[in-house]
C-alpha cells in the first residue's frame, strides 16, 4: 500500500503507513531473527520492505551498513556464518541478491550514471559466488527459482550494458522519437497520437546468444512457476525483433 501511494494517485488516505520507514525497531527484528537462525523470514520481510520503502534504505536499517560500500554484503556473511557452506543459507542468500540485482538492473535507464551500475555489479559479484558453490554442492539446484532468477540478471544487465554502448539501440530511445504517450512500465507501452506505430526493435547483445534464457524458460515451465517464466519471456521479448512466437503459448 506504501508504494502504491508513492507511485499513484489510488491510495491517500493511509498515509500514516509512511511511518513504517522510520520504525526504530527494524534492526531490533534483524538481530531476532538472526538469533534464532531464520534466513528465510528475513527474506520475505527485507523483501517486502525494500518494495515499500527502497532497497538502500532497508540494507542500512537491518545491517547497518551502506549498500553502496563496497564490501557491503561482509557483514552479512558474518552474521550468518556463511563462510561455511549450508545449502539452505546459501540459496536464501542468492535469492536476497539476486532480488537487490534484478531491483537496481530495472530501474537503469539509457543514461544511467555510473554509480548504480557500480553497486549492481558488485552484488552480482557476491551472487556468483554463491551460485557456483551451489552448483559444486547440490546441482539439483540449479533447477530452482532462486537460481534462474540469478540467471536472469546477469543476462537482463549484460543486454542493458551492451545497449547503452551502441548509441540509439535500446527501446527507450527509439521510442523518444514517437510522438505518442510512452509508458516506462517493466514492458515499455506505446500509445500512439493518430495511426503511427513505431514498431518494436528487439536487441541482442552482440556475443551472447539465447541459451541460458531458453534454458530459464523451460526450467520455469517444469516447475509451474509462472512469476519465473514471465519474467523470461519479458527479457526474451526484449531482445527480439519478433517476439510473437514466444509468447503465443496456450
């Protein structure tokens, strides 16, 4: 409901919720839950916070620490003495990164400054790590949601690094020249001013073909998981030209 009322003009009358940001006990609540080992719980509410109140805010709450400081993830892997490796810990730690990765990679824009870009790749420095001790250990895994999903940002940044190198590619510029409305939703929509249709232009990083993304697409299929396969489809629909085969699924 907070970030409903942020972003739109459907929610007003609870503003008192905006006082949840400023709740004074959210290291309180860390450091329980981190004494009674429960990584897990700690995901599903820093990821609910940092939807309502911002990902920079809520790492600074619960860890106290920047997460823009270069080793900001250190203290976390102390506190939960995940210098050892625990299949369980491991994957739950994958998946706050990759949630902070895919957050931080979707809000870059055609001229994003550096800094962002700077703090995405070193979570996703982190994430690699995990996900190849995930690998070593419990292959099955990788056949998980948490671990496509560490997948899937680094193959959305990668197409967005590359767009950004070759001058007018990516769709937020082509579609700056149409005269219609242009709504920057996760999937750009164009609403046109008469009958002009500016088309869409896909764009695949030079050097890197489909593959993983395929393989993304079938895993979410064979596990059902249709947050996961949306997802894929929406990076795959970016980098073609014609995208209607892919989604033309019944």
């Amino acid at each position: 409901m907070t970030h409903a009322m942020r972003t739109s003009n459907l929610v007003y009358s609870y503003r008192y919720l905006d006082r949840w940001a400023n709740w004074p006990y959210w290291r309180h609540l860390y450091l329980q839950l981190l004494s009674e080992e429960r990584i897990w719980e700690f995901r599903d509410i820093f990821v609910s916070a940092s939807i309502a109140f911002g990902e920079y805010t809520m790492w600074k709450k619960f860890l106290s620490t920047e997460l823009t400081s270069v080793n900001f993830f250190d203290k976390f892997l102390e506190d939960w003495n995940l210098t050892e490796y625990d299949e369980s810990s491991y994957l739950a730690a994958l998946d706050i990164l990759s949630f902070l990765a895919q957050t931080l990679i979707s809000r870059l824009v055609s001229k994003s400054p550096e800094k962002p870009i700077i703090v995405i790749k070193q979570i996703l420095e982190y994430a690699r790590k995990f996900s190849t001790c995930i690998k070593e250990n419990n292959p099955e895994n990788m056949k998980s949601r948490v671990y496509m999903s560490w997948v899937l940002a680094e193959e959305e940044l990668a197409r967005k690094l590359a767009s950004y190198e070759e001058e007018g590619s990516s769709i937020q510029e082509i579609l700056q020249h149409s005269p219609g409305l242009k709504l920057w939703v996760p999937l750009p929509v164009y609403v046109p001013i008469s009958t002009e249709n500016p088309g869409w232009h896909g764009f695949q990083p030079p050097g890197r073909t489909n593959d993983l993304l395929q393989t993304v697409l079938k895993v979410s299929r064979e596990l059902e998981d249709y947050q996961l396969e949306a997802a894929c489809l929406q990076e795959l629909i970016f980098r073609l030209e014609d995208p209607r085969d892919i989604v033309d699924r019944k």
